[in-house]
C-alpha cells in the first residue's frame, strides 16, 4: 500500500479549505444568482476538475483541460454568489496549482484575470471603493504570494531528485570501483601466492623426490612422509589461490549501498543467499539497480522501491517493482535499452511492465 505524503496531505488541505470558504454557499448562508443546487453542482465540478488538474496519472492534456474547466468553474462560483465574502480564496487555490499544470506566464496571466474578475464582483457588491481597492490588493499579493511558493516548492523538489540521482549514480560508481579495487587485489596475492610459496614448496618437493633415492629405508620413510606434506600444502596452497580468484561479490550490500539515503523513496533490498553471482554479473545488477532507481525518482513518483535478487541452478533473476503510476504501453528510454544489451551479452534478458507501477525484470544464467 503506498504511503501518504505530503502531497496528499497538502492536497486534502486544499479541499478542507475550498470547502470551508463555500460552506456559506453551499448551505445557504449566503445569496445566489442560479438555484441553489446548480450552485452546488458547479462547486462540485470545480472541486473535481482541481483534483484532475493536479493528478499525476492523466495526461497532460486532460490536465490542462481540467485546470481551463477549474478556473471557469471559480470564476463562475464567485460571479453568482450575492456576496463575495471568501470565494475569492477559491481563485487563489487555482493561482496556486496553476505551475502544476501550465508554464509560469500562463499562471501570472491567472491571476491577473482572477484580478479581473474580483474586481467585477467588488464593484458590483461592494458599496465604499476603498474596501474594494483593498480587497484586490489583497487578493492580488495572496495569488502572487502563493504562486511564487508553489514555483519555489517545484523548483526544490526538482533539486532533490537531481540531487537523489547524481546520489545514486556516485554510490554505484563507488561500488563497482571498490568491487574492481578487491578484485584486482585477490588477483596480486593470488600471484604473490603462486609465485612465491608455489615455487618454493615445488623445488621442495622435487629436493625430496631426489632424496627418496637415497638408501637406508629409515631416512626413506621420513623422505616419503615429508614429500606427502609438502604435496598436500602445495594443493592447499592452489586451491586458496583459486578461492581468492573465484570469490563472489557481495551483491546485496553493493545493492544496499546504491540504494541508502535516497529522500522521498524507501527502497527495500532483498538477494537469497544462494545467490552466486561473478564481477561481470555484479556489475551488471548494480548498473541495473542504478537505472531503475533513477527512474522511479524521476518519473513513476512513487514512495515505494522493491528489488529482490533469486536464483537457482539454471538462472538468476532480479526483480524490481515501484508502487508509482506505471506506464500501460512503456516507452524504453536509452537508459533501459543499454541495459537490455548489457544483459544480452551476459546470456540473460531485461523487460519492463508498466501495468501495475512499473515493474523490471533482468535475468542471466547461473555460473
């Protein structure tokens, strides 16, 4: 279940708001021009078209065209009302959403027209023109006020998922140079190992196979038992340089590290511990999860992140699933598509589904 965050709780306000300065309205305390339940069906219409109008899992032009039907429906709701009294906060409630949806011009030529048409219901229900001049003043820095803010809030929010991106990006950059760093570590004890040790156990050894052909059947015991030890140390010896060669990478904390202190998304990272991967599939998983976060942060706005790792004998498979508003028909940006290749290359398949949130499957075989 996807969490509520502040953009629903800011989004609820703005509806217990918009209620409240219509309640008079709504519940007769105050005059209309239409009958009273036309009023309250046109409130209705604006408090769905706002909604619309700022939902993320439309299209952009149902959005423009629910914001067009918001700022009528108020403009509409403020012109049949008998009293102004604070209808006029429901144009303010439109100048604020209006960056949502339309460039900034736009939203400045909102409120200028929202001026407008306080200024007609002012001076038609306004007796001193001083309390009129004043309430447009007012309502004037109010839109403004709060269309700046709304700019400013869109412009940090901006800032934080470019920051969460470059984040990533720097995490997995870190993890797959420390992953390259150890490897090429095991690889110089695996040959100071094998160059130095390995060398001396077998010139031992061949010393020993000399002496066996000495005589006296005591000293050939012992010759036998040393030349046995010292075989056995030398196989110990090549298996603990294989080992250094062949270990596996740690793949959920290079994951986790990739993931950690992402603001706005809570990732959860699961791999099974039968999971075996190499530096090439390593590698390949972090560079996926690396795409896959960043594209959960810049478009599925989603609270949720889940990456789990599983295999068997025949294949292992990651899968990733984010609780944002999907894709019905998922267009591959280059990002993906380069992962797609990466996977093509390592024998395995990558492939997305944007029905439910959006969802990315890689698969490659197992070693």
């Amino acid at each position: 279940m996807r969490r509520v965050g502040t953009d629903e709780w800011s989004g609820l306000a703005m509806l217990v708001v918009a209620v409240a300065v219509a309640g008079p309205g709504l519940f007769g305390a105050i005059g209309t021009t239409i009958a009273r339940g036309w009023w309250i069906v046109l409130f209705g219409c604006y408090l769905v078209a706002l909604l619309v109008s700022v939902a993320t899992r439309v299209s952009r032009l149902v959005r423009f065209a629910a914001f067009a039907a918001t700022v009528a429906a108020a403009w509409a709701l403020l012109l049949t009302a008998s009293t102004l009294g604070l209808l006029p906060v429901l144009l303010v409630l439109t100048a604020a959403v209006s960056v949502y949806v339309v460039p900034l011009p736009v939203g400045l030529a909102v409120v200028v027209a929202n001026t407008l048409v306080i200024t007609f219901g002012a001076a038609s229900m306004t007796r001193a023109p001083a309390d009129g001049v004043m309430l447009l003043i007012f309502y004037l820095l109010i839109q403004v006020a709060t269309l700046l803010s709304s700019v400013t809030l869109l412009r940090e929010q901006r800032m934080r998922r470019e920051l969460a991106e470059a984040h990533v990006e720097l995490q997995a950059a870190s993890v797959l140079l420390s992953d390259s760093a150890a490897t090429a570590e095991r690889l110089r004890i695996s040959r100071e190992l094998h160059d130095l040790i390995g060398h001396q156990l077998t010139v031992l050894t061949l010393e020993l196979e000399t002496a066996r052909h000495l005589e006296g059947p005591a000293l050939r015991t012992h010759l036998e038992r040393a030349d046995q030890v010292a075989r056995e140390l030398l196989g110990d010896v090549r298996a603990t340089v294989g080992r250094l060669r062949t270990e596996s990478p740690d793949l959920e904390q290079a994951l986790r590290r990739v993931t950690q202190d992402l603001p706005g998304l809570d990732v959860t990272i699961e791999v099974s511990p039968t999971v075996r991967v190499d530096e090439d599939d390593s590698a390949a998983f972090v560079r996926a999860t690396q795409e896959i976060v960043t594209n959960t942060i810049r478009h599925a706005d989603a609270r949720t992140l889940r990456i789990s790792v599983t295999g068997d004998e025949r294949e292992i498979v990651l899968d990733a699933r984010d609780d944002g508003r999907g894709a019905p028909e998922p267009t591959l940006g280059n990002g993906l598509r380069g992962l797609g290749e990466r996977f093509a290359a390592l024998g395995g398949e990558l492939s997305v589904d944007g029905g439910d949130g959006f969802r990315v499957t890689a698969r490659v075989p197992a070693r």
